[in-house]
C-alpha cells in the first residue's frame, strides 16, 4: 500500500467519524453556508463543529503550510482529501475570501508577522475578510482608484469609497487598495493595506439586486487610521499584489461552475416534471441539456485540477485564470437557467413555501452578477484575446 493510500484509509475513517450528519448532503439555503468570523451565525451546533474540527487541522486550507495553521499537504493530498469530502457529501467547513484570496497574497508578499498574525485565524475561521477593490469611478479600470491614504508618519488617514464589498457588512477586517501616491502613474502610486471593519470612520451600506436581497455593499471611510504595519508588500506597488490576488479571486469565481453544487439537476427536474417508464426524465429535449451541461461541468472540474497543478509547478499561463472565470460564471448561469426549466411553474414563485420563497429564482437572478463581478466577462475575453490567442488590438 502507497502512502497516498494509507492517507486516504485514515482521511476516511476521520472524516467518517467527524464530519456530523448536519454538513452532509446539500444545503438546504444560503443561510446554511459557514463564513465564520466574530459574527457568525451556524445553522446548528453540527456547522459550528465542522469548522471547528476542520480548522484544528488546518484542512480549510489543506496546501498552507503547517507553521501557519494550514493542512500543510501536498497536491496530491489534497485532491485525496477533496475526493473525500465529495464522497461523503460534506458541505464546505468554510468559505472564506481570507482562504481565497488574501490567504496567497500574504503567503507571496506578507511579512512573517502578517502572516503569522492573520493565517491561522483565517483557516480556524476566526477573522472574515472582505474586499476593498472597486469604485464608483473605478470598476473595470480598478487602477483608476481614488481612495486616498495620508501619511501621517506612523498610519495612514484613509478617505474614499468603495462599491460591490461582498459582505462588508459581515466581516470583521478588510483587504484594501488605497492610493498612498496621487502623483504617480495610475498603476503606480497604489498600496495594498488591510484593517479592521470596526475601526472608527468605517460604514457600509448593503446595496438591493433584482433578487431581492445581495451580498453587496456600500463602504465608506472617513478618516480612518490605519497603521503602517498592515502594508503588504513594497510602498506604491501595491498594483502587483492586487493582480496577483485577482488571479485567485477570478479561480475562485470559476470554480462556482463546478459540478457538484447542490441537487442533481436530474433530481430536481424529476420532481417537478416527472419520470418516464424506464426512470428517466420524461422530457427528452431538457434531459439532453441537462446531460451535455453535467459533461461539461465534469471537463471543468478536471480543467481546474489540472490548473491546479500547474499553478503548483510554477507552470501556468498568467491569464489562464481569465479562462476559467469565464467559463466558469457561464457554466454556472447555465446551471441555474436549466433549474429554472426543470423546476417548471414553481420555480417562477416569488414567494410562498412550495417555492422555498423563489429560491430558484433569486438564484438564477443573482447568478446575472457572475459575469460582472471579479472583472467582466468582456474584460476577460480581452485578457484572453491578447495574452492566449495574441490577436492584435483594436
């Protein structure tokens, strides 16, 4: 027996012992999901215990090293462990923009304090983070960034806004471009600065989509300090770090096209239209959309693994997490338009008990934002047109 196999045995009889019956099997809502944080809300004790337990071992972030709370496994380990996970149905033990995204920028430009102080608080779910990118005037063309930090000789005094904040209303510290140069080109002059959310002179404002509710928000800040430690990386450069979290934060976007969210689509379709005489789907135009949809879904999962490993060996293409951002926000809207068809009339309820109050409608209108949000899709078929296909400019 390989000692991959012996770590599969006992990541199996672990997880068979300690992953509680709540967490198996899809989510019943949103309201299930684990974001910890100081505000967190469980659904049952069975949530708060998963993370818990898979934050003690640093599987949140299974491939961060040991020294900074992480599962310090290898690649190979951790698709074991992913496996697993599916094998079982487990929901996540936490979804985290601490673990997406400012997990790996710290671990390339974080001081040994930074990381020594944030990394294991993101992987026990301790700390949730949120993002301080986009503007008003600043949304595609993010360099284009007016907020604005003062040195005071020790801190900074930050002043501006930003637009789109994923749960600013939720989290307790926020990962933040600010432009510490306003001399400078537009993308120089920009520092990547992190601070707490509860640091006097910071609101947010959540911000109503077409669904009815939204993760967005509204953030302002009105002189509020931040201190001269909480730079990561070089002074004005904070462009580089920015580009490289965005690469992350656009994998993250795509993997929402995974398969394997929620329900089959089979199943779903089945109880509202029916079966026919042999257990299919009886509605032949829809169970083929439905099958070339979960084949696609497929190809993607082994699509990220194989970015995955790449990005490992220091081998993937820069803008190959354009692609998968792409694609993967058009899998996942497609996903949600065949729900939306396999749920039948119910699915067009707003509101009421036998539709889970619109459930599927709220979903398939939020996922419209997945081609907005991380960068456009047009921004990324741009990315994709000069840096993979080098066409030539317009």
């Amino acid at each position: 027996m390989s000692d991959l196999d012996i770590f599969r045995a006992e990541t199996r009889a672990w997880l068979e012992a300690n992953c509680p019956p709540e967490v198996r099997g899809p989510a019943k809502s949103e309201d299930d999901a684990i974001w910890g944080g100081r505000k967190a809300v469980f659904a049952t004790p069975g949530h708060k215990l998963w993370l818990d337990r898979m934050g003690a071992r640093g599987w949140t972030a299974p491939e961060w090293p040991a020294e900074y709370g992480g599962g310090g496994l290898s690649r190979e380990e951790a698709k074991v462990l992913a496996s697993e996970l599916r094998r079982i149905n487990a929901q996540p033990a936490l979804l985290s923009f601490g673990v997406w995204m400012l997990g790996p920028a710290l671990l390339a430009f974080g001081t040994e304090e930074q990381k020594r102080k944030h990394l294991p608080e993101i992987v026990r779910g301790e700390v949730r983070w949120c993002q301080g990118y986009s503007e008003p005037g600043a949304g595609s063309d993010l360099a284009g960034l007016q907020t604005k930090a003062e040195d005071r000789g020790d801190h900074w005094i930050v002043n501006g806004q930003k637009i789109w904040t994923s749960y600013a209303d939720k989290a307790d510290w926020i990962f933040c471009l600010v432009r510490t140069d306003p001399e400078a080109p537009k993308h120089l002059g920009i520092s990547f600065v992190l601070f707490d959310m509860a640091t006097p002179g910071v609101t947010t404002r959540p911000i109503t989509l077409i669904s009815g509710k939204s993760p967005f928000c509204e953030t302002f800040f009105d002189d509020v300090r931040v201190e001269k430690e909480n730079l990561v990386g070089t002074l004005n450069r904070g462009w580089d770090v920015a580009k490289y979290l965005l690469a992350h934060e656009r994998t993250m976007i795509g993997a929402m096209g995974e398969v394997g969210a929620g329900r089959p689509l089979s199943a779903v379709a089945r109880d509202s239209i029916g079966a026919d005489d042999q257990g299919r789907l009886d509605a032949p135009v829809l169970r083929a959309r439905i099958a070339e949809m979960e084949a696609d879904a497929i190809a993607f999962r082994a699509s990220l693994e194989r970015v995955g490993d790449q990005v490992k060996a220091g081998q993937a293409h820069p803008a190959v997490a354009s692609m998968l951002k792409y694609y993967g926000s058009e899998l996942n809207k497609r996903r949600h338009e065949l729900l939306m068809a396999a749920g039948g009339v119910d699915a067009l309820e707003w509101e009421g008990a036998r539709s889970h109050h619109g459930q599927a409608a709220r979903d398939w209108l939020r996922t419209k934002a997945n081609s907005i949000e991380g960068g456009t899709s047009e921004i990324q078929l741009n990315i994709l047109a000069k840096h993979i296909l080098r066409l030539p400019g317009a």
